[in-house]
C-alpha cells in the first residue's frame, strides 16, 4: 500500500532554531509546477525555464506554520501552509510589490534559520489573505508591512536541494537581490 511508512525516528539533538532568515517569490506563471522536478523524497532537485526569484530578507518575527487536515470518512488529506512575514519600514518600490503580492498567487521560497530551503505553493501558488500596512504610534513601534500569504496543496510545503542562494539559483533560476544585482545558476 502506498500510504504505509517506511522509516522510524531518532529523537533529534537540541541544536536547532526557529524563525526565517529570508524568502525568494516567483510569479506564478513563470514557474508551473510542471517545470519543477522533484525526486522520490518529493524534494526539489530542479527547476526548468530558469525563472525570475526576489529575494526579501528579513529578520524578527516571519514564520511558516502547515497544518495537515485529514478526513478519514471522506478519504482526503491536505496541506494549509500558513506563511506569516514582517517587512520593516514602509517605501513607494515595497508598497507597489506589496499591492502586486496581493493580487497574484507567487510561488514562495523559504529559507529558515537553520538553513533548510523550502517551497510553498507548489501547485497552486500563495495567496495574501490578510495582512495591515502600519505606521505604530510611539517612536519604537513598527512601521512596515505584515503579511500572511496561504497555500493550499496536496503536498505539505516541499524541502528544497539547496543550502545557498547560489544552490538554489543553480537549480534553475535567477535570483534578484534587493540592491538590484542577480545571481544567476553556474553551468
């Protein structure tokens, strides 16, 4: 049967963190998930058509959280990958970006902290579904964006075969970096 398992657990060392250290969009349609390869593991190995990535760096308080919802009297199960991002300090270039997040479906590349890459959207893209542009109101609040993208999949969001922005850019895409350069995959 294809739903059996396969392998056990070890309970694993104390040495790993939470939060997110940066995160790579992709518009939806420069990369339909037919072009991403995936291995047996249902990690990403490759990408085709060497797609455009932005790149966002942040740091504080981004988080991904997926909930797994299973129905045994319908015979279903599926991923709710929750994606919840601060973007410090608001300017017209991320006000655009940000208007443009919200009326697209992006694909999502993720890098934690513990510099795991993952993907988010694979099939179906993310959404922005909520989310407040803030100014604060003492000297020491946050100005700035919060959103909360979500995707919805048959796959819970997929660990990605790189450990750089070089390794991810060299499955098959460009990456754009916010000062405006781009790292583009080694032959």
């Amino acid at each position: 049967m294809a739903c059996d398992i396969s392998a056990g657990r070890l309970e694993p060392c104390k040495d790993n963190v939470g939060g997110l250290d940066a995160i790579y969009f992709v518009n939806y349609d420069d990369l339909p998930s037919t072009q991403i390869t995936l291995d047996a593991d249902d990690q990403v190995t490759a990408i085709g058509g060497t797609p455009t990535a932005y790149k966002y760096e942040l740091k504080g308080t981004s988080n991904l959280e997926t909930a797994i919802t299973s129905s045994r009297e319908n015979g279903t199960t599926f991923f709710d990958a929750v994606l919840n991002i601060m973007l410090k300090k608001q300017d017209l270039a991320t006000h655009k970006e940000v208007k443009l997040l919200s009326w697209g479906r992006p694909k999502i590349f993720v890098k934690d902290n513990n510099n795991n890459y993952f993907l988010v959207g694979y099939e179906h893209g993310a959404d922005v579904n909520g989310g407040s542009i803030v100014t604060g109101a003492a000297f020491g609040d946050m100005a700035g964006y919060n959103l909360t993208f979500q995707a919805m999949e048959k796959l819970p969001h997929l660990f990605v075969n790189a450990t750089s922005d070089q390794t991810l850019a060299n499955l098959g895409m460009n990456i754009q970096l916010g000062d405006g350069s781009t790292i583009t995959p080694i032959p």
